[in-house]
C-alpha cells in the first residue's frame, strides 16, 4: 500500500511538473470563481511613479507589480484614460490585475484631449518603457505584452492592437473611436459595452467593433448590464473577472482559465450580452 501511494504521489508530481513545463509562463495558484473576484490576488503588490519629465511619447503613470520575483517574470499590461480623464480614472485596474502575476502601467496621455489614434501610440510607447527603460524592465517577458483603454482610451487600444500584431491581449473598456471596423487584428480581444452608454453606444461603438474583428480572431462581446459609459472608472468585479481571465488565458497562455470564458458567460443581474468564439485557438 505504501508502495502504490508513493507511485500515486510521483505520478501526480509528474503531472504538475509536466503541465508548468507545457506552459512556463503560469503565475499564481488554480484559480477559482473566488479568487477572480477578489479585490486582491495572491501577489504582494509594490508600485512606482513614472513623470512625465522622464518619458517621451506619452504622459508618465503609475506601474503596479508583483513585488516577489520568485516567480521570475510576468507578462505586462498598459491601460490608458479616456478623454479628458487622467490616469487616476483607471487607477483601480493598476493593483487589482498586479496582484493577479501581472506588471501593469497606468498612464495619462500627453494631453486629455487626445483622440484614440494618438492614445494607441502611448500606449505602445508606454509598453516600450516599460520593457526598455523602466526600474521593473528584467521582471517582465517582452513576448507577453497586453492593452486596455476606457473611452477614447477603448479605441486607442484597438489602434494599438492593430499598429502592433504581437501584442497578446486587448480589452476595449466602453470604447469610443470613428473607425467602426478592425478586420486588421489579430490580437485576441474583450470587446466590453455598457447597455446604458450614451456616449459611446453599444450600437455604434461596442458592437461594430466586435463584429469587424476577423471572425477566425478569439474575441469576446462583454455588455454591462445596469452599467453607463463610465462604469469601468471605478472597481467593478465583472470588468475585473473577466478581464483577469482575459489577460491570463492569452498573455499567460493559462488555459486553467478558459473555463471562466468558455463555455460563454450567461446574461446575468450584472451581464445584459456575452458573445464569443469557443473554444479558443490561441
């Protein structure tokens, strides 16, 4: 009996040892419906100002990453403002995505008043920083690169996506541009809407942009139910779940959280659409 539980116990540590040797970039524990929704994820999170003095092509920010590096790196996430908001608008995003295994920059744009192409390139320029030049540069994998935008800063990340194929993962939060269609993209993307949006319309904003994306693209439609253009510029557990689980499966390539987006979300008190293509190829 010893014999048979200690051949248990080595086939089980094969196993384990087998999947982070199929996939090296996993961070963090198994996740669960919990742990997705929790304020907090189980990295200890340290943050660093960047000034706008010392950054050319966007306007400084605010980076969030895993403290420990015992892990080794972490993929990286740049996320803009929208129009005439500063990057105190999406702060929350900065530690809640960090303590999930992520680095994540926070950034205010040259000016508010800048419109989405102009946003897509800080964006990019943000990224560049970030694994160039910044203090956390050796603790992020420049392969596994990620954008997220609200507003104009939605439609910036779109532009991003499509100005540069490698990136891993967009999200679009309430986004705003006049370019309704993206066949270009190839960037795996969380299109998310708000039903109650009136200044970007799920109609003429969420929604084109989704169905434009290329439909061999894994993509996602995310719209809020009870929500408003605004929404994502404070703490919201839906955006943040589901954006974790976004991040995770196509930065990370943590198919542990594939079963979070597929089979697809159903409309809920707090989720009025969710569309998609499953599985996911990537």
């Amino acid at each position: 009996m010893a014999a048979l539980l200690a051949l248990g116990g080595l086939a089980t540590s094969q196993a384990v040892t087998a999947q982070a040797a199929d996939n090296p970039y996993e961070r963090g524990p198994a996740p669960t419906q919990s742990s997705i929704e929790a304020s907090r994820g189980s990295y200890a999170v340290s943050q660093t100002t960047v000034s706008s003095l010392s950054v050319s092509g966007f306007g400084g920010g605010t980076i969030y990453y895993p403290t420990s590096t015992a892990d080794g790196t972490f993929g990286a996430v740049a996320i803009s403002p929208g129009y005439t908001a500063y990057q105190s608008s999406i702060a929350w995003l900065g530690p809640r995505l960090a303590s999930q295994g992520f680095v994540v920059f926070t950034i205010d744009t040259n000016t508010t008043l800048d419109q989405p192409d102009s946003r897509g390139r800080q964006l990019l320029a943000a990224l560049d920083y970030l694994t160039q030049t910044s203090s956390v540069r050796t603790r992020i994998d420049t392969t596994r690169l990620g954008v997220m935008g609200h507003s104009m800063g939605g439609g910036g990340t779109l532009e991003a996506a499509k100005s540069r194929p490698s990136l891993q993962a967009a999200i679009p939060l309430t986004g705003w541009n006049t370019d309704k269609t993206w066949p270009e993209i190839q960037t795996p993307t969380l299109v998310v809407g708000a039903d109650g949006d009136t200044v970007a319309p799920v109609a003429t904003h969420s929604e084109p942009f989704y169905t434009s994306l290329p439909s061999s693209l894994d993509k996602a439609y995310l719209e809020l139910r009870g929500a408003t253009h605004f929404t994502p510029n404070s703490s919201n557990t839906t955006i943040a779940k589901y954006s974790i689980s976004w991040l995770k499966r196509f930065i990370d390539n943590d198919t542990r959280y594939e079963q979070f987006l597929c089979p697809l979300p159903s409309a809920s008190l707090t989720i009025a659409e969710y569309r998609g293509n499953c599985p996911h190829t990537s």
